[in-house]
C-alpha cells in the first residue's frame, strides 16, 4: 500500500487546485511545494542480542514561512523519504489552518518500535536526537510524538537535547509527560479534537452525535481516544480495528472495555478480544460499513481508487494524516461524501503542542480546563472558516481548509521576499 501511492502527489494536487482559485501564477507559489531543508541520518546501534543494525532516519523541515518549523516524529517500518516530505507538508498546511504560529516539519525513524525493548527505544532515541540536534531548536524546529512515539520518548528527547546544551530545554519538544513540562490533556488532544469535528460536521448537517453511527479504523493513540470520546458523546461505535483486524457490533460496541483490554499489555491485538456479539471483519471491510460517520485514524493512502466507490459512510472524518488519496476524493466528493480533512480534523494535537510550546516558555502551568476551552475555541474557529470559505466557493472542505492554508504560507513567504 506504502509504496503504490505517493502521499506527496495528493498534497500537490489539492495545493495546485487551491492555488488555481486564488488566482496565483505559477511563480507566485511554486516554492511552497520544495522542503526548505531536508537532513538524512544513519542511526547505528548495538541491539540487546549483540547484533549490530543501521536504523535510517530524517528530519524535514518543510516551511519555517509562519514560525519554527513543528511536526512529530514517526517510529515505524515503512518510514521514507518521500512519506516524510508529505507529512511535514501537511503540518505547514494545518498549523496554517487552525492559526498557530509555526511552520511545518516531521521526522521519522525506519524501525518498528514493537520489536524494541525499552533500553534500545531509549539508546535510538537519544541517537536520533543527537542526529538531528543541529538543526532543531524551540526557535527553529520543534518535534512532537507522531505514530509509534509515546510521551516517554519525548522526554527521554528533551533529556538528551538538554544535556547537549548543558541546561534544561524543556520547549524543544512538545507531547512531554506531565512533571517534564507536558501539558495536561495533551495526550488525548487529537482525538478530543476530532470528536470535537465531527460534532461540528453533524451540526452543520442538521444531526446528534447521540445514536449516531460510527466507526474507527486504527487503535493507536488517535483512534483509540477518538473511539473513547465518540463512544462518551453517546455515539454508536459500531466498528474499530487495528493492525490485526477490525471487529463489529451493529448496536455499538463498549468502547470502555476494549480501551482496557488493549491497555493491559501492549501486545494485545483485537483478533484475540472475546465480547457477546461481536463480529470479525477486515480493516477494508470496516472502511465499507454501512454508517453515518467513519473515522479513518490509521495510516496513508487507506482509502484509495480500489475503495472509494465502496465507501457506504455520509460523513469522513480525517483522524489520520493523508487517508484518502487525491482519486479517491474525487470519487467520493462525486458521491456527495463529506470529507472533513486531516489538516483540520486532527489538528487538536498540534493546537495542544502549541500551548505546550507556550507553557514552557512562560513557566507558567496550564489547567485541563483551560486547555480543553482554548481547542474547543480554536477547533471551532478553524471549522468555522472552513465550512464558510467552502460553501461560498462551492467547493470541497479539502479544497476551503487549502484556500485558508496555502493563501497563509504562502502571503507569509511574500512578506519574506521569496519570490523576489
Ligand atoms: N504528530 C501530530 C500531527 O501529525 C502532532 C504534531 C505536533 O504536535 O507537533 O499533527
């Protein structure tokens, strides 16, 4: 699937559409489809059995046009260049959407962290950050957790970068445990987010979360607290799935006790979850159920030009980065599908890194409270403008949530002079 399609076309076309309607020549954006910088390290390790391994990594930095470049950093297998390109292009283009000031980045290891043990997540850690420790900063580049990174390895990351400047840099890195400069309510930031989308995208349709049909591909950080707070709204969570499978349940699954099988140990899967029941399905199956809003929060490209038309859902919520290619959108814009995208849907955790950022900075500790009132005014906001920027040039929420982001990256790189 990785390798069938290029994350990085997707973001180019729906960046080129949006450009067209804003009237820009090609000389008058074109820069913002280059990376500013892009650094490649080899990350050498002597694993616990004695075997000696080359782990490649990146750090890329696709726009500081707004502010410090910011964007996770993503532990797993099918990390490469290109996907890595992709990614930090979308952060650009989300941070720009929801207005925070910074710029886009990402960084990935080639590595599955599940075969790790503790000690070698930790020596990896501490390699990558002294990789890329020259062109990171709380001024210039700012990493995150991303898939298959914990709050754990950003503060064995803030440690590291501490040490190599001989004092504490706590905002060098957000998604910190609490006690190391981590903000409450952090955590569960993104997926706080996206329920709080898809209660705007259901208003905005005249319908309740309450009774309302859903279902979740992906259990990882995102979709397991996106499934737990749909679940809390009084959604009907009738499918979830993870890497193993997907499993279904026509009047709602109990999202509580799955959460909690699979936080017993980190190896559970959900083909060996027993509930009274509950059926066995495939993660392609999951994305075609019959339901009112599904909620894509695994990888790239899952739905694609083999499955859009089959896609049964009226409402797509983008936990995801980058889950529908640019042919599949198409088809299911055609359908009359609503598709919230990525850069707004899931943009509650970067929102949350940013007051993170900003907590850091002032030594001054945030409440949940007030964490949780600024995302639901910033998330708000952001859907806001989208929805009415989207309605009045008739086009996609994809295509509204670009015309915001591209017009602000790229009015910011004017007033730098780049197209000079
Ligand atoms: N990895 C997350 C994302 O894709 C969060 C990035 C951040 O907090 O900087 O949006």
């Amino acid at each position: 699937m990785a390798d069938k399609y290029n994350p990085l076309e997707n973001v180019w076309a729906v960046v080129d559409k949006a450009a067209s309607i804003l009237g820009y020549q090609e000389n008058e954006y074109a820069a913002v489809k280059y990376p500013e910088r892009e650094l490649k390290v080899a990350i050498p390790m002597v694993m616990d059995d004695g075997s000696f391994r080359v782990f490649e990594a990146y750090r890329i930095q696709h726009s500081t046009a707004r502010g410090p470049a910011k964007g996770g950093i993503r532990f797993h297998p099918a990390v490469n260049q290109n996907e890595v390109e992709a990614l930090a292009a979308w952060m650009s283009f989300k941070c720009a959407v929801v207005n925070v000031p910074f710029g886009g980045g990402k960084g990935g290891v080639a590595v599955d962290p599940r075969k790790l043990s503790e000690r070698e997540l930790f020596v990896l850690t501490q390699k990558y950050t002294q990789a890329i420790a020259p062109v990171i900063g709380p001024e210039e580049d700012i990493p995150a957790p991303d898939v298959g990174t914990t709050p754990q390895i950003m503060g064995w990351f803030m440690d590291t970068y501490s040490k190599l400047n001989t004092h504490n840099v706590l905002n060098c890195v957000t998604g910190k445990p609490i006690g190391l400069g981590g903000i409450l309510g952090r955590g569960s930031a993104t997926g706080r987010g996206v329920m709080m989308t898809v209660n705007n995208i259901l208003a905005k349709l005249g319908k309740k979360m309450e009774g309302t049909s859903v279902a979740v591909q992906g259990m990882g950080n995102v979709g397991s607290a996106t499934a737990d707070f749909l679940y809390r709204e009084g959604m009907k969570v009738v499918g979830v799935s993870d890497v193993s499978c997907g499993i279904y349940k026509e009047d709602g699954l109990n999202i509580p006790e799955i959460l909690e099988y699979l936080k017993q140990d980190r190896k559970n899967l959900l083909k060996d979850y027993r509930a009274e029941g509950i059926t066995f399905i495939t993660n392609e199956e999951l994305l075609e159920l019959a339901v009112d809003v599904l909620v894509p929060a695994a990888m790239e490209n899952m739905i694609n030009v083999d499955n859009a038309d089959k896609i049964r859902a009226s409402v797509i919520v983008e936990a995801a980065n980058g889950p529908t290619t640019s042919e599949a959108d198409e088809i299911l814009d055609c359908k009359g599908i609503y598709v919230v995208p990525d850069i707004l849907a899931n943009a509650g955790g970067v929102i949350v890194s940013y007051f993170e950022w900003v907590q850091n900075i002032q030594a001054y500790l945030w409440t949940e409270e007030r964490v949780v009132e600024t995302l639901h005014a910033m998330m708000d906001d952001a859907f806001k403008g989208v929805w009415d920027i989207a309605k009045e040039n008739s086009v996609s929420l994809r295509t509204g949530a670009y015309l915001i982001a591209v017009k602000r990256v790229v009015t910011a790189q004017h007033g730098r002079g780049t197209y000079l």
